[in-house]
C-alpha cells in the first residue's frame, strides 16, 4: 500500500470541503453570501478536525484556518483559498513527472521576460547579487547539475528569488511546479527568498500557490 502523502491529504480535503459547501448550498433556498459561505467552512473545518475526518498531515493547516476565518470571516475567502488548492494541487499530481525540464522552460520564460537567471555559480555562502532592480533567480551550479538528471528531478532543488512572488507562483503553476514557500531566513543570497522544488512535486506543506485568475 502506498503511504500517504501531504498532496493526496490536502487536495482529499479540499475537494470534500467544496462538495460539502455545494451540496449544502442546493438545500437553501437562496444563493450564499461570502460571509455565509465564509462561516460554513469554518465550522465545517472545526467539524472535521474534531471528529477526525481528514488525515494528521493536513491538522495544522486547518487549524490555522479555522483562526483566519474566526478572524476574518468573509476576507479570509476560505473557499477560494480552497478552489486554489484544488485546482492546482491536481493539476501538479495529475503531470508530476519530467520536472527538471519543467523548470528549465520556466526559467527560460523567465528569463525572456526580463529576469536575470544564474546557473552557473556555486552557492555556498552568502552572496550578494548585483543587478538594477531586476527580479533575479539563482540556483547552485552544484544543485542545478547534480540533482537534475535526464530531465528529471531527483533531489530537492533550492531557487533563490527576488521578484514578484505572485509572478513566480504563476509561472511555476503554469509550468506544473509546486514551489515551497518563500523563506528569507534560509537564504544564502542576499535580498532572496529562498524556496524549494522537490521530486515529484511531493512538498510536505502547502506550497506556493497562484492567484485565482478572474
């Protein structure tokens, strides 16, 4: 039996989460507000983390979002912080393969529309990138030629970012990526977010998401 994994558990959940809000909805005889929909999920979450319906993997993400929604009511947009889920975490586990050539398009992209991208230095200590205000990508020559292999990624791969996060969360979705969070605290270039692409897509918490397109 295959193990679980944190990307089944989260899009088990989120795909749950809206079929119940849906469902529910065609019970009522007029349409939802945001709020109302806002409040239903939250209760719906705290349901579920009680009665122990979905997997230990995805506990802390709904814990932290039954507090946005406590919080926030409606601005949380629990439900569209769900139909992003859902949407590109089945999209990524639909196509999880070939991703060193998924990420070398997407650098190429990048890099055509103006950014500065760099693989061919070493990353070992704290560097500082000179450049003109251009959003910049650097990956270790090490990483980039050693956990690349055929056109497959077969070790985790570190990208160091400076840019607009939603642009690269963009291009990576469009791209079939799952990039991890951003993190400025395990960055070895200056001014760079660190974030992180593992094999077959299999991030162990939420990755980085695009915006809904409207």
């Amino acid at each position: 039996m295959t193990p679980p994994n944190y990307n089944q558990a989260l899009l088990d959940m989120a795909t749950q989460s809206l079929a119940e809000l849906a469902r529910t909805a065609e019970q009522k005889a007029g349409k939802r507000t945001p709020a109302q929909e806002s409040h239903f999920l939250c209760t719906w979450m705290a349901d579920s983390l009680k009665e122990k319906r979905f997997s230990r993997l995805v506990m802390e993400d709904l814990k932290g979002w039954i507090q946005l929604g406590r919080t926030l009511g409606a601005g949380a947009d629990l439900k569209g912080l769900l139909e992003r889920i859902a949407f590109q975490y089945a999209r990524a586990q639909a196509d999880s393969q070939q991703l060193g050539t998924k990420l070398a398009t997407m650098l190429a992209e990048l890099e055509s529309a103006g950014w500065l991208v760099f693989t061919d230095s070493e990353v070992s200590a704290k560097l500082r990138l000179q450049g003109q205000g251009q959003s910049s990508l650097v990956i270790s020559s090490r990483e980039y030629g050693e956990h690349l292999v055929q056109g497959e990624l077969v070790k985790p791969l570190t990208l160091y970012v400076r840019g607009d996060e939603a642009r690269l969360a963009q291009a990576a979705f469009h791209h079939g990526l799952l990039l991890s969070q951003g993190n400025k605290k395990t960055t070895l270039v200056k001014h760079h977010k660190a974030y992180c692409l593992v094999p077959a897509n299999l991030q162990p918490a939420l990755a980085l998401l695009a915006e809904a397109k409207a």
